[in-house]
C-alpha cells in the first residue's frame, strides 16, 4: 500500500520535502487511511500536516460520532486537528443552493483559508474516479468529463486516486484500525450511491479489471484534453480570425470555442451553448451565453461582450379583456367547449393557455416572476419557475419581461411554461379563460 501511495506521489509530483499540508479528515476509511500513510512518510519528507474536520450538523448524533472519533484518532496518531460545527442546511438555504453543492464549496473554502499558501490533501480514490466518470457520462459529458478527478488542481492533491477502495479496506484491516461510516453512504436514494451500489458490481462482474480500465480511459482522456488545451492556446495567442478558424476541424474549433469563451468569462460553455457559438462563427451571427454574457462574429473577428441589462420594469396589473406591460401585449377571453369545435390545436390550448374559470379567484393578477415562484406542470414535478426558465434555455435578460398570473398568491399560469396543474381545465369544466400575448413592442 505504502509503495502504491509513493508510486502516485512521484507519478504526479504531489509532494515535496517540507511540504505543509491540510488533510480533509470525515473518519470514513479513506480519509483515515490518507492520514496513516502521511504519518508514515512525515519524518521521510520532513512533512507539517494538520488534519481539518467538518460537522454539517445534519446527521444528529452520528455526525458528532464522527467528529469524536477523529478527535481520538488524532491524539492517538499525534495528528493536529481542528473541527467546525457548520449549520449547512441552514446556510444553503440562505444561498439559495443545493446542500451538496454549498457544502463542498465551504469545505473547500475551509481548506483554502487553513492552508494558507500550502497544499490539501483530499482522499479520493479510484472507486470514486470511476463513480465520478458514469455520472458524468449519464448527464452527458465530453472529454473533459471523461477526465473525471485530476490527480492534482492547483494546491489540491489526491494521493490516493490510483488507489482502490478494497485495497484501502485491506491496509486498515492489517493495521487494525476502525472508521466510521456514513449511513447514507449505504443507502440508493442518491444517483452517485446507486452507481456504487449497483452499477460498478456489474461493471465489476463483467471485466474483474474494470477499475484498470478507468484509469486508463480516464488517462488516455486527459492527454487527449491537454493537447487539444495547448493547440486552443497557440490558437487564442494569435488571435485567430473567423475565416481561418472555421478552416480547422470541428474538434479544434470546439475546443478552441471553449477556452476563448472561458477565458473571457471565466465559465466553460455547455455543449448547446457551443452548438450556438458554432452556428454563430459559420453564419457570421451572435448568439447568448450563460452569465449575461453574448458571442457575436464581426469583421471576421471573434467577440464575447457582458450584454447591458435594461433595468427591470416592475408590473402588476389587475386582468381585464387586455393588459398592457412595460414589454408585451396579452388577450384574456372566456370561452366555452362550444367554441372549440374547429379548433385543431386543444390539447396544446388547454396544457399552456387554458384555465377552469370555477378554479379560479374574481381577481386575477398578472405580474412580473418573483424569486420563489413555483408550478406544479401536469406529468412534472413542482419546480420554480427560474428553474424551468433555466432548463429552457430562456437568458437572463429576456425572463424578466415574461408574465406570470396570480390568483389568491398562487401561481396559476407561467409564460412560455404553461398553465398550473391545479387549474387546468377537466371534464366538468363548463368555461375557461384563455390567454393569448398578442404582440411583442419591446
């Protein structure tokens, strides 16, 4: 094991004499075995580590079992440790962020202030290489997603990324020491624990060297990923022109899309904003990024500019025959069954612009979205409504305009979203109120 953790080290120069070091430290196997084998070569490289644990205070008293246990075993391995006690829940809230996302964010923020110019040490290993990379591939991925965890980003190290889980397991059990287990580690609720647990078994089953082969993809990918890096480089040092970029290949030009767009943003572009980028370059066109920024094309020269946002009009307008807001034009009319015989588009009709007048308040609002509005879509989940504008694709500067309609505090329809489940026409409907935006005279 230890030459193993040696062979990485050198492999990815991780470590160097005098080196000061932050160890994330949870009390799972693979952080107490990271640990164990810093304390092997603490004399050898002349090492000053300090281990960090975090309490996100969300499993109660298993979570303070946690922290106990790394309070022993850091006495015992003569380890410094500091512990935080952090309300994640809570905090997340207040960010408005999911409590995964926020809290590896404020642990890396942690390590980063502890570190103070030094290096952290996290213990991911080769399970987790491979558990990263399927997710990545079932969300849809390119080859930097094939990349999965890199050995080492900037003062991050993972010394134990070519290291299995078994083999961690095995070197604990020879040196007889216990862990702690986070039980909802073990349970499937999560897509990332689903992969552990029933995905790479199989996986497992069908090639013994499976986890190899990880490695080797994950490897052959990240060459492939910095050689393509260093010809976007060359690329954007000379500050190629349109005609002569479209003259490479569409991988060069992705590529190059990519780093020319991250260097001015300082965000990489999904695939379908590169789709549009592409589309942009050909055509000599302009196209939205996340961000508020734009791509556009002129004089044969590439450009990534942050759009100006019009300030917000606000709008709250009480529902008559026609309402006028700062941006658009809408049409309400009360219709019956009767007046859709010739109607060949009811379906559509009904799901995004049709309402049950019985399910509905005298006194309808159409207003501008508002942070933390939600529908329930028929056949969808409840969501936000930014949410959905998101997974729509519909920018930032455009959403605002949109309308939405309010009846007693809920929302009843959303525009280009549809019509609330709750409210949607049925067969004891006898009228319903339609809406129709009638013109655009933004």
């Amino acid at each position: 094991m230890i030459n193993l953790f040696k062979q990485t080290v050198l492999k990815y120069n991780l470590i160097q004499k005098g080196d000061r070091i932050t160890i994330g430290l949870s009390g799972g196997a693979d952080s107490v075995c990271l640990a164990l084998l810093f304390c092997e070569i603490r004399d050898e490289y002349s090492l000053d580590f300090t281990a960090v644990h975090i309490n996100h205070l969300i499993r109660g008293e298993e979570a303070y079992r946690d922290m106990n246990f790394c309070i022993d075993f850091c006495k015992k391995k003569n380890i410094p440790l500091k512990t935080f006690e952090i309300d994640i829940k809570k905090l997340a809230k207040e960010a408005k962020m999911g409590v995964e996302e926020f809290a590896r964010q404020k642990r890396y923020k942690i390590f980063e202030t502890l570190s103070n110019g030094g290096k952290i040490a996290t213990a991911h290993n080769l399970d987790d290489v491979a558990e990263t990379l399927i997710f990545n591939i079932t969300r849809g991925t390119g080859l930097k997603g094939l990349c999965s965890i890199p050995a080492k980003r900037g003062n991050i190290i993972r010394p134990l990324i070519e290291t299995p889980r078994e083999k961690i397991e095995e070197f604990l059990k020879q040196k007889n020491q216990s862990f702690v287990t986070d039980s909802t580690n073990l349970e499937n609720d999560y897509s990332r624990n689903k992969i552990r647990h029933l995905v790479i078994p199989v996986l497992k089953e069908i090639n013994p060297m499976f986890l190899q082969s990880v490695l080797r993809l994950k490897e052959t990918s990240e060459d492939y990923t910095e050689y393509f890096n260093e010809i976007a480089e060359k690329l954007y040092n000379k500050n190629i022109s349109a005609e002569e970029l479209l003259k490479k290949s569409k991988a060069e030009i992705y590529e190059y899309l990519k780093y020319f767009i991250n260097k001015k943003t300082g965000a990489i572009p999904d695939k379908f904003h590169l789709e549009k980028c592409f589309d942009a370059l050909k055509s000599n066109g302009k196209t939205s990024l996340l961000l508020g920024y734009s791509f556009f094309v002129k004089n044969n020269k590439l450009f990534v500019k942050k759009e100006t946002c019009e300030k917000q009009e606000e709008f709250y307008k009480q529902v008559k025959c026609t309402v006028k807001t700062p941006y658009n034009f809408y049409k309400f009319e009360k219709k019956s069954l009767k007046d859709l015989k010739n109607n060949k588009n009811v379906y559509n009709l009904f799901l995004n612009n049709a309402i049950d007048c019985d399910k509905i308040c005298h006194s309808l609002i159409l207003r501008n979205r508002r942070a933390g509005d939600t529908i329930k879509i028929k056949r969808r989940p409840k969501k936000t409504i930014k949410a959905i504008y998101n997974e729509l694709k519909i920018s930032p500067e455009n959403r605002y305009k949109l309308a939405v309609l309010e009846c007693d505090g809920e929302i009843v329809w959303a525009e280009n979203i549809g019509v609330s489940e709750k409210f949607l026409p049925d067969k004891q409907t006898k009228m319903f109120l339609t809406i129709k935006r009638e013109a655009d005279y933004h």
